[in-house]
C-alpha cells in the first residue's frame, strides 16, 4: 500500500506544479497595449469586441473577429453599406459623435476599441467597463490606417493576422498602380476628391483614407489648397468657387439621398458643366460612405476596386 502521507505530498506538489503553470501561462497570454491615455492590459483572446470606431470595426472584421457592438457610419442609420454583409447581428451602440453608455454597457463587452478622438473624460468611462483602446498617432497621413490595424490587431489578439491582411492590400495597391500607369500619362492624374453636401461641395483633404490611396495607385490629388491643416475637409463652396478643383479628375462621393438631389442640381449649373473633368466626362462618382468616412483594410480594397473600375472603364471607352 502506498504511504498516505507521500500520497498527500505529491497531490499537494502537483497541485502546486499545476497553479504555477496555469499563472505562468495566464501572464504569457497577457499582453500590454501602448495607447494614448497610457498602457493598457489584455489577457486572452477578448471575445465581446465593441467598436466606435469605423476604422476599428473593419481591422477587426478583417482580422476574423466579429464585434458585438459598434457605431454607424455618418449619414447613415447602421455601419456603412460596404461592411453590413460582413458585420451582421452587430449591435447599434451610437454616432460617430456620441456614445451610448447604457447600449456598451448592456453588451458585456471584454474589449472597447475608440478612435483617436474618444476625449479623457469619456475614456474614463468606458475603461470602468473594460479595457479601451485609443490610438495615439497623427490624423490624415498615408500610414494611419496602417498603424491603427496594427494596434487594434495587437489588442485582439491577431497581430500576425494583421500583418498579413496590410500586407494584401499593399499587394493591391502595387496592381492598381500599374494599371493607372499602363492606362493614364503622368499628365492626365490631376484629381480632387470632393464630398457633396446640400450645402455646396466640401473638398476632402490630401491625407484622407482614399485620397491617399488614389495618391499611393498613381493619381495626383490637389486640394486647391483650401483645406486647413488637420482638417478632414475645406468648409462647402460656392459654386463660383468650383474652379478651385478644375482638374482633369474628380471623384465626387454622396453620403445620403440629400446629397444626391443636391449633386443632381449641381450638374445642370453652368459652373459645373464648364469643369474640365465634367467636358472629358471623368467625374466619377463613388460612395461617400466607403470613400469619406470609412478607414481600414476593408475600406482600402474596397477603394482600390473602384478605382481600378475606373481606369478599365475609361480605357474601354477609348
């Protein structure tokens, strides 16, 4: 028979040798995330991702994971049309401009991710309900979505995975740009990106997502130099003021069906139709949700896709 008492200590031992494995393994499962209200702590795999953030929902879904929660896009009434396929069952949990707390508090999240905006005092909020993640790195470059898929994959879980899905779109981008290249001269890229509004047209900034994708495949986007430093868009202008952005190019993106009546009204107006784009017939119109909100891989093939429509398009018609 056994000694009961060696029994006893070698359960005891295994017992041990087992909580310290467990622990150990808890700590290598935890990872520490740098964001701009300091560093934040994950452990596992979350599982209950909400997003307010357009951005921050397509680098999840990009990277496999399905949030339970996220904003919509603006202009609209649910998360753009580009991603709904992509995102079904996710919960409304407000704007782009406001948060419903009781809605992220009802889903249980494990993981908030916010966008470079969330303020101090409602990241204070949101922190109490789980760990929230805010990206520290400046707007309106070439490289944001880069680096916001970077961290939010790193957050999820799924960094290799984000990798690999930047990776593909820079793959993209390469294909795209040799078509513009074997399709348009060095002189005939000239574009804007504007943004129709009832109000009159906003030009968008040379730094926004898609105009520094159109600039990355190939295309020289001019904003007329009317756009603010660190602003998204000019303020609306006159239709006098359309020949600002008399390019050879101009890719003109409606959020809603205001926006469409009014673009519609635009184009009967003599200041329109005298633009150069609208004479050799390369306005080209695109969706303001996909082009002037959203952000992400997603977002980024999606764009892609267009533009190279656009090129074949034009090219069949020479």
């Amino acid at each position: 028979m056994p000694n009961p008492l060696f029994v006893a200590k070698s359960l005891l031992v295994s017992l041990v040798l087992a909580a310290t494995f467990t622990n150990a393994a808890a700590h290598a499962d935890t990872r520490i995330v740098q964001t701009a209200y300091g560093p934040v702590s994950i452990e596992g795999t979350p599982k209950r991702v909400v997003t307010l953030y357009e951005g921050a929902l397509d680098a999840a879904i990009a990277s496999g994971i399905n949030p339970v929660g996220a904003i919509i896009t603006r202009g609209g009434s649910d998360v753009a049309e580009y991603i709904q396929p992509k995102a079904k069952g996710v919960g409304i949990v407000g704007t782009p401009g406001e948060t419903n707390i009781e809605a992220v508090i009802a889903l249980k999240p494990d993981l908030i991710l916010a966008s470079a905006q969330l303020a101090k005092e409602q990241y204070n909020l949101l922190s109490r309900i789980a760990p929230t993640i805010v990206p520290n790195f400046p707007a309106f470059t070439p490289t944001t979505w880069k680096q916001e898929t970077r961290l939010f994959t790193e957050a999820l879980g799924r960094a290799e995975t984000g990798r690999k899905v930047i990776s593909g779109v820079e793959n993209k981008i390469a294909e795209v740009a040799k078509l513009v290249d074997a399709k348009l001269g060095p002189d005939q890229r000239e574009t804007a990106l504007i943004r129709w509004m009832p109000q009159g047209p906003l030009v968008m900034s040379e730094g926004l997502f898609s105009a520094s994708l159109l600039e990355a495949t190939g295309f020289n986007v001019n904003s007329g130099g009317i756009v603010k430093e660190g602003r998204p868009h000019s303020h609306p202008l006159s239709q006098e003021n359309l020949g600002l952005i008399d390019h050879q190019w101009v890719f003109l993106a409606t959020l809603n069906a205001d926006g469409d009546a009014a673009l519609d009204a635009a184009r009967e107006s003599q200041a329109f139709q005298r633009l150069k784009a609208n004479r050799a017939d390369q306005v080209v119109t695109v969706n303001g949700q996909l082009w002037t909100s959203a952000s992400g891989p997603l977002a980024a093939t999606e764009i892609l896709n267009d533009i190279a429509n656009t090129i074949d398009n034009v090219a069949a018609d020479r």
